[in-house]
C-alpha cells in the first residue's frame, strides 16, 4: 500500500496531502494569506505526517505539481519535494497542474473540462480534458477570445472551465445551461489518483535534473518610482 505525499504549490493555494492507494488520509491547505508557502509548505508536512501517523521514513514516493503557474511557488514545492526525495532515497512523481486542476470538476461522458489559470493580462494557462480526465490538448498560454474555445463551446456538450480566471473568461463566454463556471484552485486531494497510479506504472522522474514545467520566461517588472 503506497503511502505518498502530495504537494501543489503553484498559485496561492499551499496545499499538502499524504494518501495510502488513492485515498486521502490527510490534508492540509491554505490560499487564504497569497505565497506564504515558504513559511508553511513544511509546517503542513509535519502535521499531515501526524495526522497519518506516519514517518518521513515510511513515504514510498513524494508528488509534486509540476507547473506552468506561480514562478516562486513551483521553486519552493520542486526543491522540497526534490530535497525529501534525495535524502529519503525515494521516487519523484510529477503532475502537470492543469490536470490536477481538471480533477477538481466532475461531469458527464461526452462534456468537457478546460481548466485555466490566471496569467498577465488577457493570458491564461489551460488545457482541455474529457470526462474520464484524458487531456484532449496540451498545456498552453493562451490569449482569451470570443472564438478561443470556440470548438468545444460550439459542440453542442457542456464545457466546464474550472479556475481562477473565471471572471476573466466569461467577459468573451457567457454562462449558460451548457457552459459551467467552478472557482477552484489546484489541490493537492485532487493528485492522489493520478500520482497512486503513476507509482505503480514507476512513472518516476530523475530527482537531480527534473525542473518545473514553467511554460514562459520568467519576467521582471520594475518597481514603479
């Protein structure tokens, strides 16, 4: 039975899990105070280890949310995840964000689920999954449109977008009775299946060379005088 922890750290939401063959056992999340991630990402793994009952030792495997999303909070989740699975001497498992923010919605056979995150401007990070959360097209930064997702809301199914770009989104894409709005941000409960399931196929990632999935350059922007 793999016990495996589950960190996503890619927007505010700093969110830890253990789970025990996909079932969650204990989480502890917190997007309430924007990136405090440096100062509780490691409190939340002592006191999801406690909840469990469990050890560092008795980790089978550590997986981390992969990215595109907040610069800083995909450094500080990779180099811990990285950091406990070299001195633990276990299996690095890596979840690309999109789909970990997909798992958050369920809908019927034949829908589908565009999950998005806020990026600069009219920008958002997404990606469109079926019903049974296989990913119909690849993480990308896309520009919102009227006709950006025009395919899938056309389509005649019900199109779920899940996010925080919500508000964003729906100024081109009006709700409606086919077209669903969820506010949600990745969690770390909604990794446990893809990550039990990726343990058993020893889906593992190189510890000393995996890097975070950041998608675009990082950008500085001068403080105003």
């Amino acid at each position: 039975m793999a016990k495996i922890l589950l960190l996503e750290t890619t927007t505010t939401n700093c969110s830890v899990a253990l789970c025990e063959n996909e079932n969650i056992i204990a989480l502890y999340e917190d997007a309430e105070n924007g990136y405090s991630h440096a100062e509780k990402l490691h409190l939340f793994i002592e006191k999801a280890l406690q909840d469990a009952k469990l050890s560092l030792q008795q980790l089978d495997a550590i997986a981390v949310s992969k990215g595109p999303g907040s610069y800083t909070g995909l450094r500080i989740g990779v180099s811990a995840a990285k950091g406990l699975c070299y001195s633990l001497s276990i299996p690095l498992i890596a979840i690309e964000t999109m789909e970990i923010l997909a798992r958050g919605a369920q809908i019927e056979t034949g829908d589908f689920i565009i999950p998005m995150l806020d990026a600069r401007r009219m920008e958002v990070y997404t990606a469109v999954f079926d019903a049974a959360y296989k990913q119909l097209e690849n993480t990308s930064a896309k520009i919102l449109t009227a006709d950006a997702y025009k395919e899938y809301v056309a389509s005649g199914s019900s199109v779920c977008f899940i996010g925080n770009a919500n508000e964003k989104c729906e100024t081109f894409i009006p709700s409606s009775e086919k077209i669903n709005y969820v506010a949600s941000l990745p969690s770390a409960k909604n990794m446990a299946v893809v990550a039990s399931e990726k343990y058993k196929q020893h889906l593992f990632e190189d510890v000393a060379y995996f890097e975070p999935f950041y998608l675009k350059d990082f950008v500085v922007t001068p403080k105003k005088k």
